[in-house]
C-alpha cells in the first residue's frame, strides 16, 4: 500500500482483479518515527506533517512570554470546543472535499510546500548521520584518492564527538552511501597492498581536521 504499486485482491468466490491503491497510512505522534536505516526508498514514501500550535491551561499560558511568536495558544474547554466544531461541520466538509479535489488532480500524491520540505530535509538529516557526515566534510574530486577506512575512522570520531550513543555502522554502510550521496563507483589502489577507496577529498574548511 505504501509504495503506491499494484496489488492483487482476492474476493471471495468471485474472479481475482488487480488494482492500484490510494489508500494512505496516517500515523499521529509526538516524535518523528525511526528506522533501522535510512534509504531514498524510506524518505519517497513519507509525507511528515509538522503541527507547530501549542496548546495548554491558562495558567501555563500565563507563565509564557511571546505567546504568539511561541505558536502557545489557550486550550479550549473539550466540550465547547466540540460543540463549536459541529456549527462548522459543513464548511468544515467542504474543506475536505476542495482538498481531495486537488489531491485527486495530483494523482493522489500530496502538495509540497516550503514547510513540508524543510521538515523533510531536516528528519532526513537527524536520521542519517552518514550523509551528514560525508556532506559536511567530503566532496568528489577526481584528482584523489581517499581510503574507506579512513574516511570510516572519521566517521566513527565524528559520530562520537556529534551523536554519541552507540555506534552501529559496519564500514559497508559508509561504503554505500558514499556511492549514494557522490554517485561515484569504488576504486582500487595498489601500493604494496590493494586498498578499496574513493576519488572523493576532505573539503578545505573541512572541520574534522
């Protein structure tokens, strides 16, 4: 269902068809959700939606300052605020119905806006520290030649001055996201012993220097 492809439905007693789905899954949480890895096949299908109101008791709010730069908003009373909503359920319908209007027009595939792609590119970041690392410190230059081992010791000493916490990268996922984030292909170098790397170098103002 997430991938948007074609499944196969089976109705009982009656002739199997195929079909595309459009069916999205909606999940609500206080924290952005984490995967094991972090993959362009991941970030395609995910649409973060960020609600930046706040809303509490009075006597929070007035403990605040710049409520309204904050986005801190007074909470309503729950039964009034669901009395309020029921004298605009119409226009509230409407609503939904000119929004699957024009998600109908973009083929089912939710509008970007500058909001939704900079909470996009930040959960790309926080959640893969790898790119972060090669993109901050690393760019193609094909007058080089840099060993993956040492551009994974790097890494490591990076991740623990940055991240902390337990670090779980075998040197293969630095390896593949190298070929990812520079679109370069792995070189092999002889000298004495063949050692695998890469025609990419440290930047100049590179701060792990």
């Amino acid at each position: 269902i997430v991938s948007g492809e074609e499944i196969e439905m089976n109705p009982k007693y009656q002739k199997p068809f195929k079909f595309i789905p459009y069916t999205k899954i909606v999940i609500a949480s206080n924290n952005k959700p984490y995967f094991g890895e972090n993959s362009w096949a991941i970030n395609r299908r995910l649409q973060l939606i960020e609600f930046k109101n706040r809303f509490v008791s009075e006597t929070e709010y007035v403990k605040e300052t710049n409520q309204l730069e904050k986005r801190i908003f007074k909470a309503q009373d729950k039964n009034e605020l669901l009395e309020n909503l029921k004298k605009e359920k119409s226009a509230i319908f409407n609503l939904f119905l000119d929004a699957l209007k024009r998600l109908e027009k973009n083929k089912f595939k939710f509008i970007q806006t500058k909001n939704t792609e900079d909470i996009q590119q930040e959960f790309q970041e926080s959640s893969d520290t790898i790119k972060t690392f090669l993109l901050d410190n690393y760019e193609v230059d094909n007058a080089y030649f840099i060993p993956t081992k040492s551009v994974y010791e790097d890494y490591k000493n990076w991740h623990n001055d940055n991240v902390g916490g337990r670090f779980k990268y075998h040197i293969n996922n630095l390896s593949c996201k190298i070929k990812e984030v520079f679109r370069v292909g792995g070189e092999q170098l002889t000298v004495g012993a063949r050692t695998k790397g890469y025609k990419i170098k440290k930047k100049s103002n590179n701060p792990i220097e």
